[in-house]
C-alpha cells in the first residue's frame, strides 16, 4: 500500500511595488486606522535604518493586494512606509479578491479590543448601503413583501443588513443603531464644522496648514481648537463653543472605538461606550424637542428656528421696499441699525464681515471683468 503524498504548500510569490503605485482597499478604508500601531512602525523602522539595515529588509510580512494593487492586509505597514523617504517599494502578494464585506468583518474581528459598538459603528456605511438594498428589493416585490413566506429564501444573500450581520457576529439591532447615529446626526456634527469655517477663512486656512503640519495627531480638531483659544487669549471653558465649535463627531468616535475613563479605575483604565450613549450625547446637542412653542424658549435650542424666521421675513419685506424710502428715512434707518450692529454677538459680527468683503470682492471682480 503505497503512503499517500505530501505536497509541500506552494511557494509565494513575492512582487515587489512602488509604494506610491499602492492604495488601500475602500472595504479596509472603512475601518479606524490605528495610528499608535503606525507610529510604532515608523519608530522602529528608523532606528534601524539609523544601525544600517538596508530598507528592503524592513518588511518581512508581504503585503497582500489585489489585482488593482489594492491593499487588503498591511495597511499600517504601507502608512508607515509612506513616511519614510528610504523606503521605495513593499513586498507584496497578489491575491484573489474578497466579499468586501467579509474583508471588513475579519479585519474587525482581529481588533480584540474593540466592543461591538465599536464594531458595529466601524460598519455603519456597509450597514446602511445594505440597508437600503434590501429596501429596495422589498419595495419591488410590491405586495407580496408583506407575507414572509413570499421572501425569497436567499434573502440573507450579500447585500442584505441580515447577511452582514450575519458575518460581523452583531445584531441588526444595534447595526440599525450605528446607521442612525452616523446619517442622523454625525452628518449634522460635520455641516457644523463645514459651516463655520465658511463663514471664517482665515480661520479655514489656519486649519488646513495644522492639518499639513500635524497629519498624525489624535483628534486633530481638538487640538486645533484648543491652540487657537489659547491664542486667542481665550479660556478653552462650555462658552467656548460659540467662537470655536467642537466636533461632536471626533468627540463621540473616540469615546466609541477608544472607550472612557473609568472614574473608580486607573487613569488609563477604560470602559467600553455604547452607541446607545453616543445617540443619547448626539441627541442633546442638536436637541430640538421641549415645551410648548419651544422655539420662543431661550433655554432651548429650537430658539433658532424663531430666529432664522425673523431674518427670512426681514429680508423678503423691508428691503424689498427700500427703494420706496425718502433719503432722510433711508438715513434714520442706516443709523439705527449702524448703532444696534456693534451689540450684535461678535460670531454674527464676524460672520457678516466676512460676507460684506466676499460680496466687496465679487462686486470688484464684475465690475473689472465688464470694463
């Protein structure tokens, strides 16, 4: 009786690439980067370079790509590598392509220190693209969606929030939950930030030179914020918000992926953050519900909505008639509100130069173009 044969695992083969030739899969993208880890790298990496190790002996993993030099596996290796000029191209294994979905889910799964919270909100945008097919798919089945026994039975199929959780080990439940937080309000959290920093361009430009000159920091816009109050000669305390708002999205993200500090533990001793406390955070900073006719409540946040509506109408009336208006009444009116503007809140203040120059420059800009 002949002994049956052992193959030996085929060899890999290795394909060395220009770094600058690789990117990083959309799938993998979506998982948090764990910069402690790429700093690590970078730091031994160069101390070694500092001994004489030649820079094609840095990497000993191969980096797994897909056709498309996509990276699957090895992502903080390739940002590590980004940083350090010696280092030209990477060791790579070209491999067959993955469920995307699956891709992510291993990846999440190799982060034991992450809650399923964590997990979850790492999945929000594959959750809500998967959500919305299956919409889709129930909306074309008309009438017959209604009764579970028409749903067809590959409807756990790739696509669906049942099939992704499914491969993630986590509830649809709290999937739904991280869907929420990200398309109901850390939307909101990132239009805030976007908004003010149109509204002040000095400020905007300040902000892009921090991010040049810090590409790695925690938190970046905390970190910006609490320089330019400092400045500023401004105390980083709650009144703060109203010169430099926070973003609440930076905030809640690393109290979900990184945790809290637990306040009868160590001082880096952290606890798990649910998503169910993030929706709760998110909800009382853009609150807009409260007593009866809340928008006349200046406790409230809604006051806003009353506010907003008093400059609506202001504008479609009163300046619509200005032209009707006597020069003595025109003046009398440009004094009054000369006098009232400088007890404006200095943001609208700010805001409304800002806009006056812009609407100076444009008018100049025209003006040069027509001659």
């Amino acid at each position: 009786m002949s002994k049956p044969s052992l193959n030996p695992p085929a060899p890999r083969t290795i394909t060395w690439v220009p770094k600058f030739e690789l990117s990083i899969h959309a799938a993998v993208a979506q998982t948090p980067e764990d910069r402690a880890l790429v700093d690590l790298l970078e730091a031994e990496w160069r101390e070694k370079l500092s001994r004489g190790v030649l820079p094609e002996k840095l990497v000993h993993d191969p980096l797994q790509i897909n056709a498309d030099k996509e990276v699957e596996d090895g992502r903080h290796r390739l940002l590590a590598a980004l940083r350090i000029d010696e280092i030209k191209t990477l060791p790579c294994e070209i491999v067959e392509s993955h469920d995307p979905e699956a891709l992510v889910c291993e990846k999440l799964l190799q982060r034991r220190h992450y809650s399923k919270s964590a997990r979850a909100y790492a999945l929000r945008h594959m959750a809500a693209k998967a959500a919305k097919e299956g919409r889709e798919s129930r909306a074309s089945m008309g009438g017959f969606a209604k009764h579970k026994s028409a749903l067809p039975i590959e409807s756990a199929k790739q696509g669906t929030l049942e099939s992704l959780a499914a491969k993630s080990g986590l509830s649809r439940d709290i999937l739904e939950q991280a869907v929420k937080l990200e398309t109901s309000y850390m939307v909101k959290a990132d239009k805030l930030i976007a908004d003010w920093l149109s509204l002040n361009p000095e400020d905007a430009e300040a902000w892009q030179t921090f991010q040049d000159t810090h590409p790695t920091i925690e938190m970046p816009w905390s970190a910006f914020r609490a320089q330019a109050l400092a400045a500023a000669g401004l105390p980083n305390d709650a009144a703060s918000i109203h010169t430099i708002p926070k973003h609440w999205r930076e905030i809640e993200e690393d109290k979900i992926f990184n945790g809290i500090t637990d306040p009868d533990g160590e001082e880096d001793d952290r606890r798990s953050y649910s998503l169910g406390s993030a929706l709760k955070a998110m909800g009382s900073y853009f609150a807009t519900a409260g007593e009866k006719r809340n928008d006349l409540n200046p406790e409230n946040p809604a006051l806003y909505l009353t506010l907003k509506a008093k400059v609506g109408s202001f504008s479609s009336t009163m300046w619509k008639q200005w032209s009707n208006i006597d020069p003595a009444g025109r003046m009398e009116v440009i004094k009054e509100i000369s006098a009232k503007v400088v007890e404006w809140p200095e943001d609208v203040r700010r805001a409304m130069s800002v806009a006056l120059m812009k609407s100076n420059i444009a008018g100049k800009e025209a003006a040069a173009s027509a001659s």
